[in-house]
C-alpha cells in the first residue's frame, strides 16, 4: 500500500504534487480547486488484483476529463466512487447526479465526465475502485444506463458492498499478496451482484440488461461448481435449460472463451490454496483434483502456461518468503 500526505510539502508545492501522486494517478483529469494556497490532501492507494483501490482526502475540487485526455491515456476501466465525507458531483452519459455521504456511482473512464466534489468542514472523503472493464465486462449501452446513477449504501446489497469498500479502504495494508486475488474475486462479485439487483428493479429491461443479469447468474453457478470436474459448456447450458449455442451468445464479446474462463478461474483457485500456509501438506495433485482439474500432468501444463513456473515452484517460493519474512 502507498501512502501520500502534503502535510509536510511547502505550501506551493502541495497541489500539483498531490495531482502527481494521488488525485490524479488512477486516470489523468484537468482539476482544478479555489484552495490551492491552503491545500492539504491525504491519499491511500493499493493494487488488488489488477484493480486498484484508493481512499482520498483533500479540499473542495473541480474535475474535467475530456475526450483529449482520453485519447492520450484510457485504462478502460470503470470506477466506483463512494462518497464519506461531503458532496460529490458527477456528470456523464446524458445524467448528472450529487451525492451525499452513503452513496456511491460508477464512471466510466473511457468516456468524457466532469465532477466536482465540495465539504463545509473543509475535506471531502471518498474510497474510488478501479476495476479494468474486461474483469467486469459490461456492454458500453449497458454503461449509458448505469454510468452516474446514484447508489444508496444505507440498505440491501448497495449497504454490503458499502460497507465491504470501506474495510477494504481501512485494512488495506494488512492483506498479504496471498490474500489480494481473493479479496478482489469477491469484490467483483459483490458489485456485480449490485449492478444486476439494479437493473432488474428498473422494471422493463433492455436486452442487453437481461444479458447481464444472465452472466451474472451463470457465473455464479460456475463458481459454486468449480470444483466438479464434469462441468463444461455442455452441462451448464443444460442446467439452465438453454441451447450451448445460446449459452455461448451470452457470453460471446468477453475477450476470453467461457471453457477458458472456467480454467483460468479453476487455476486461481489452485494458486491460492498452493499459497496458503494451511494446505501446504497437501500434495499438488489433490489441490488440482479439489478445483476440477482431473489429469495432473495437464494442471502443471496449464498453470506454468498461465503463470511462468509450474505448481511445485510456485509453493515454494511463496512458502519460502512467508517463513523469511
């Protein structure tokens, strides 16, 4: 985790190298603020999983991203932004929405915003999750219906996953490297669970809405099943009594297969228990049958594929720097 403080910055100096380390390091945005003299900010950022997640502090700011800057640097990525401590302003994809503290909406990196956001007792406070959008995938008209729309964190699975980005914020620097893959598998569940609950309770929904939905519900079954090694295309399109050709349309435009998904999802599993100090006497081959790979020689094929040295290296590097530290 890294931490950011102008405190003790003299005075000129603190904006701009806030700017540099933390207000504008997830994606570049033309800020500006009327307390530039007395400017005093606090940051907190740390990688997740390929995500990132920061908590900031700082005076009353204005916020601009432009199609300019988007061509110059675009993550595509879409960020949460959960409001602590103050108002924020956001404005994009057509709407423009305020909120207060408990509340959160998503932005859209890939397409232009502004925003501001504005506190009597002088500092704002908000937590902002970046995630890439290909780990979230979500079709770009599916983003207009959903980009700037409040979000309550006062009830329902808004609240939970509030609640969960909060503890993230505040425990940030006790996760270990072991720990981060699954934290951030969970919180790209939970805010899918979030997005799918709102769309649904839009009342009549969009094709692209009930798509959504679909892959959310599917991926969750997957999940549950990882372990059987009996799943595949064929038996989940069963299961949810659908054709595989259907099946397939679903989740076609994800970037990745869904047989590669359910492997890569299968090999994750496999790397974090081969971490994890609990099960290191538990042989490689029983870890690989726990999470549905049947064959041995082919698990330690997929995961040096995968992740550059095969299962056994792995352990033991890990095993090896936990007992060092």
């Amino acid at each position: 985790m890294s931490e950011f403080d102008t405190e003790h910055l003299p005075a000129r100096d603190r904006f701009p190298s806030w700017l540099e380390h933390g207000g504008n390091a997830l994606t570049p945005s033309w800020v500006h603020t009327e307390q530039r003299e007395t400017f005093r900010a606090r940051t907190q950022a740390m990688e997740l999983g390929g995500m990132q997640i920061a908590t900031l502090a700082h005076p009353s700011v204005t916020v601009r991203r432009s199609a300019k800057l988007i061509r110059q640097r675009d993550p595509e990525a879409l960020q949460i932004h959960l409001v602590l401590q103050g108002e924020t302003g956001i404005r994009q994809a057509g709407r423009e929405t305020v909120l207060t503290a408990d509340n959160f909406t998503l932005i859209d990196t890939s397409r232009p915003f502004e925003g501001w956001r504005a506190c009597t007792s002088g500092t704002t406070t908000a937590v902002v999750l970046q995630i890439p959008r290909k780990r979230l995938p979500l079709p770009s008209n599916i983003a207009d219906h959903l980009a700037a729309v409040p979000f309550s964190c006062r009830r329902g699975l808004g609240g939970v996953f509030a609640r969960w980005l909060v503890g993230l914020g505040q425990q940030a620097g006790e996760l270990s490297a072991q720990d981060t893959d699954t934290v951030a598998s969970v919180t790209v569940d939970l805010l899918s669970a979030v997005l799918s609950h709102r769309l649904t309770g839009n009342g009549g929904k969009p094709p692209e809405s009930r798509k959504l939905l679909r892959q959310a519900q599917i991926r969750d079954y997957i999940r549950q099943r990882l372990g059987d090694p009996n799943l595949s295309p064929e038996t989940i399109a069963a299961a949810h009594q659908i054709s595989l050709r259907y099946l397939y349309k679903i989740f076609d435009g994800q970037g990745v297969t869904l047989s590669a998904w359910i492997r890569r999802s299968r090999l994750e599993q496999c790397r974090r228990f081969l971490a994890d100090p609990r099960h290191h006497t538990r042989p490689v081959h029983a870890i690989a049958a726990r999470w549905g790979f049947g064959d041995a020689a082919h698990f330690s094929r997929a995961f040096r594929a995968a992740y550059g040295e095969s299962p056994i290296e792995y352990r033991t590097r890990i095993l090896q720097s936990m007992s060092v530290s």
